[in-house]
C-alpha cells in the first residue's frame, strides 16, 4: 500500500483526535523537512513548506476556536510557532524549526493518547472475493453484532 493509501485509510478510520494528531505530525515533517532545506540552501521548498504549514494552522485555529482553557492555550502556541516559523524562514534559521518541533511533539503525543482511547469513527477491515482483495469500512453506527 502506497503512503497516500495509508494516509487516505487512516484519516477515513480515526476519530477527531487522531484528526488533530495527524495535522501535527504533518507539521513536525515540514518543519523537519524545513531543516533540510535550509542546510541544503534550498530557501523556495522552505518557503513553500511553510505556506503548507500556516494552511495546517489555519485549521487548526478553527478547530480551537473555542473560549474554554485548551482551546486559548492552543491557540497561543499556534500563533507562536507561526511568528518562530516566519522568523525561521527570514532569517533562514534551523535551530527555530527545532524549537517548534520540541514544543509540538508534546502536543502530538498527547493528541495520540487521545486518539487511542478514544472509538473510531469508523471500523476498517479487508474483504475478498473471487481474484481480488479490498478493504472494506463499516460506518461507526453499524456492528458486527448478530
């Protein structure tokens, strides 16, 4: 299965956390990916990296838009990572992608939790029939129960 399969299949069978948990590790990549490039002087990719990373944080103020404790708190360090990643584009600095990457990695991990304990939206399994092998998803309000 290709990563974009992977990806598809995992987004379409995970609940809202692991949906934030996901939007997060694609931040981590990038900003990793931001390092590379800047230690390989390729300014455009981190330029482009960094658009695709103030889309993620866009939606992610959407989804905490709230006004209860977490939703404020994430929000702050949202704005933060996005004024350290801007600076870390102008001043073509890798040590402040890996700021952002120490503080996001807590922030992922816990949204993983999350993501454990919580049930799915969806259950995911594989089919098969005469010469072929296909997944199959039940939608979250159906069971396997007779």
């Amino acid at each position: 299965m290709t990563d974009i399969q992977e990806r598809k299949k995992r987004i379409s069978t995970t609940n809202e956390a692991g949906l934030i948990a996901i939007l997060y590790e694609r931040l981590i990549d990038n900003f990793k990916n931001c390092i590379t490039a800047i230690k390989d002087e390729n300014y455009d990719i981190v330029k482009d990296l960094n658009n695709h990373s103030r889309a993620i944080l866009t939606e992610l103020l959407v989804q905490f838009g709230g006004d209860d404790e977490i939703s404020l708190t994430l929000r702050e360090i949202n704005i933060y990572i996005n004024k350290t990643m801007t600076e870390g584009e102008i001043k073509r600095n890798p040590s402040l992608f890996e700021i952002n990457i120490k503080i996001l990695t807590p922030i992922l991990e816990g949204f993983k939790e999350l993501e454990i304990i919580e049930k799915p939206k969806a259950v995911s399994g594989l089919t098969y029939g005469k010469g072929n092998l296909d997944e199959y998803t039940l939608d979250g309000n159906r069971s396997f129960e007779g």
